[in-house]
C-alpha cells in the first residue's frame, strides 16, 4: 500500500470512528432515539419471522409439558423440521455452513456419534477411549499442518476445542497467560490485520487485551510493515489468516512470523478455514504461501476438523509449537474441597460423542479423500471466480482459491447488497461483509455437484441484470 493510500485508509478509519462517536450521542437525543427505536422495531420484525418462521403450527414450549410426549410423536416432529430445512443446504444454495453433507457419511458420523454419545472426557478414567481419540485427532492435525518439519526443539501439540472460535481464545489467553508469568506484563497486546476473526475481538473483550486492529492492503492481505510499527514491549502476540474469512486470501505468513520471531512474541495463523484445504490444495500444485509449522516464528495454529475435515459441529483443533507454551493454556485447581479439578479448554464436561465422529470421519476420509474433496473444490472455486469475472459490474476482491469475496466495480451502479437480497429470493444464503461493501462464497462440496455453480452464476447474472436495470 503506498502512502497515499495508507493515508486515505486512515482518513476512512478515521471517519468512521468519528461516525461512530457521533452516532452514539446522536443515540441519546429524544428525537433520534425515537427514530432508531421505531427502525430498530421494524428490523427486529423481519428478524424474528426469518428466525421463527413456524409460527402457531409448532407453538413454542415455554414450560416443561405435564407430562412426557411419546417419544415416536416427538421424533416425528423433529423429522419434520428437519425435512423442511434440510433442501436448500443439501442442494447447494448456502455458502460455507455444511461443508460434506453426503447422506452417506452423515449417517455414519451420526453412528459414530450414538456409540460415545454418552462419554465424557473430563472422565477420562471412565472414557480412555475419547482421550485416545483427541489425542489422535491433535497428532494427525499436526502431521498434516508440518509437525515434522517444524524444526530443531519443536514438539507440537495440541487440545481439541469446541469450535474455531474457542481454538482462537484459547490461543490468546495462552499468550496473555505466558506473558504475564515470564515478564510480567499486565498490559498486553495483539496486533492483526482487521480482516482477522471476530474471535479475537471476543478473546480480546474477555481475557482483557488491548486489540490492535490494522489496515490491510489492496491486496486484502495483511500490511507487514504496519503491523510491525504496532508492535510494542507489551505485545504478546500477532495474527494472520489462512485464509482471511471476509476475502479468502492468506495473509503474509512468513513475513509476519518473521517479525513476531525477531520480537521474541508469539504468531498465530488462523487456518480455521483453510487448515483442511491448504495442505492438499499445496500437494495438488496450487500456489499456496505458507502458513503452517513449517515457518519459523508460527508457535501456534487453529484449524477447525467440523469444516473442511468434514467432522460434525463441534470441533476445531489448537496446536502449539511446544509443550511448554500449551501448558498456559491449562486451568488447574487443587485446592478445592471438590477435589483436584483440571480442565484443558473453556468447557468443564464436554460431548465425547463429538470427539469420536470427529476421529471417525478423519479415518473415514483419510489423505485421499482429503485430496480428492481439495480438488474438487477448488475446480469449483475457480468456475465460479472466472464467472464472477466475466459478470458487467461485479469484481473479484483479492486473489482467493474457495472463499470468494465479490464487490461492485462501480457501486453506484450496482448496490451489491441488493444483488444479494436478489439472490436471496432465489434461494441463495451468501454472506453479505462491508469495509468494503462486498458479499462472498464460500465453496464447499455441495457447490461440487453437477450443475450447481452453472446455477449459482446465472442466477447471480440475472440478480446484477435486475440491479442495473433498476439504477438505469
């Protein structure tokens, strides 16, 4: 980013911060107050009917019923909720959300599932077969995301988590735990890219740090020289992405691990969406930066088995270049008259039955599978970018693989929200994200079947047709 460049970015940021301010004192005037409450009414309208769309046909259960409902009545209707949401995702309308969801193997994880659905892994003196499982899971992640090739000293490892979001706060609460222990610093920072997760802004709010947000570049990736300028005594950690979710770039790994290694701080990559898909996409050619332990200075990685591992919600994996900076992460209590309690993650009691379909989708999958679902999404990724492309008045953001982000060329020509809104009332469910005003896909297998990216883009030619038409 040139300097000119830099200087209007800021002068947006800026901008908005002012906006921001004003907005918030604007809140307090009775007659904007009054406005914004009526608006905010309308908007909670529309949400509660796309929220609660069955209305008195499923009358909600605000109480426990007198007596207990037959059983096959209440699967029945479970069934036939089920049946009524299950179309538009199978069908490959949605972007990201399921990711497998071939009926074969959603059958299995669900047998997979009923086996331990009643184990525990904080017993793990009951339940030794999830500990083995997770432990599994952390070595095959590991394996897959450069454990061997992480160099002299490493030993990586790792926990599973509940999700990306957990993974990620874990990880910073690691970095604040370790910092404080060895340096005593009670005012630490991390410094990311905005285009980073908005699980750091959460780690940020809960573990008390200071987020330091910066500007990225035209590329969309990370602003390495920036990023380093923020850096400071008191910075415990930064952050790139594998890729970013807005734009599904990947941000300057290499370059930014560099940095945290010369600082002595931590680096963690965010491969939450591209832990499953970088590693092939890299085995099959693809030019893929790297991002994994095989860098020097990334001490730390998310990546989340329940997307691209094709796991059932619920998990996601957190590795750590050594055991010595994992053991941070770690909540200890002795001297509790319950007894010696020590839990790894945030939950205490966690579903076992989630950790074993985990396991058992990745043996299911194996390197080949993995493989194969790596190329056929990617084949379909760029179908659809090079549609994106050809389409008049839209653009592509950035220079991403699966996770497209798409942008008005001109957006007082084309209202790319509208567009989506159009293809909302096509089926579609897109991510709509803004600075800048943009929407996005995010490919997974179900966008793989025959015909559906030949679906998805003409009916996104006829959502920007009807757009431009109407700012004629």
């Amino acid at each position: 980013m040139s300097i000119k460049e830099r200087a209007k970015q800021q002068l947006r940021d800026t901008g908005e911060s002012v906006a921001g301010a004003l907005f918030e004192r604007a809140k307090k005037l009775p007659f904007f107050r009054d406005r914004i409450a009526a608006e905010y009414d309308k908007m909670m309208v529309e949400l509660r009917k796309a929220a609660k769309p069955y209305g008195e046909e499923f009358p909600g259960c605000v109480a426990l019923p007198e007596h207990g409902r037959g059983r096959d009545e209440v699967l029945a209707q479970m069934r036939d909720l089920h049946e009524r949401e299950v179309s538009r995702w199978e069908e490959g309308y949605v972007s990201g959300a399921v990711y497998h969801g071939d009926s074969d193997h959603v059958r299995f994880l669900e047998q997979a599932y009923a086996v331990h659905s009643q184990t525990n892994p904080l017993h793990s003196d009951l339940w030794p077969s999830i500990t083995k499982y997770e432990a599994e899971i952390v070595a095959m992640t590991a394996d897959m995301l450069g454990a061997k090739e992480a160099g002299p000293g490493a030993e990586v490892c790792g926990t599973v988590s509940s999700g990306g979001t957990e993974s990620i706060l874990m990880a910073m609460k690691t970095y604040r735990d370790r910092a404080r222990a060895e340096q005593g610093n009670d005012k630490p920072n991390i410094v990311a890219p905005m285009t980073a997760h908005a699980a750091f802004d959460k780690a940020a709010q809960y573990f008390g740090i200071e987020l330091r947000k910066i500007a990225v570049g035209d590329d969309f990736r990370a602003d390495v020289g920036a990023m380093k300028k923020a850096v400071d005594r008191h910075t415990i950690c930064l952050v790139g992405s594998a890729p970013t979710f807005p734009h599904g770039v990947i941000d300057p790994i290499p370059e930014l691990a560099a940095v945290a290694f010369a600082r002595k701080i931590g680096f963690h990559t965010d491969a939450c969406l591209g832990g499953f898909v970088l590693p092939w996409a890299r085995e099959l050619g693809y030019p893929v930066t790297e991002f994994d332990f095989r860098v020097q200075g990334v001490t730390s990685i998310s990546a989340d088995t329940h997307k691209y591992g094709y796991a059932a919600k619920g998990t996601s994996v957190v590795l750590y270049r050594d055991k010595d900076l994992r053991s941070h992460q770690w909540f200890t209590l002795t001297n509790w008259p319950g007894g010696i309690y020590f839990s790894p993650t945030l939950a205490g009691s966690r579903p076992g039955g989630i950790s074993a379909a985990c396991w058992a989708a990745m043996q299911a999958m194996g390197r080949s599978g993995y493989l194969e679902a790596t190329r056929r999404i990617l084949e379909t990724g760029r179908v659809i970018r090079e549609g994106i492309e050809g389409i008049a008045g839209l653009k592509v953001l950035g220079d991403p693989l699966w996770v497209i982000g798409f942008a008005a060329v001109e957006p007082e020509a084309v209202d790319v929200y509208r567009v989506s809104d159009a293809m909302s009332e096509r089926g579609w469910n897109l991510n709509g994200l803004h600075r800048p005003s943009c929407v996005h896909i995010a490919v997974t297998l179900r966008h793989t079947q025959e015909g559906v990216a030949e679906r998805f883009l003409g009916d996104l030619r006829a959502a920007v047709a009807r757009q431009r038409a109407r700012e004629a």
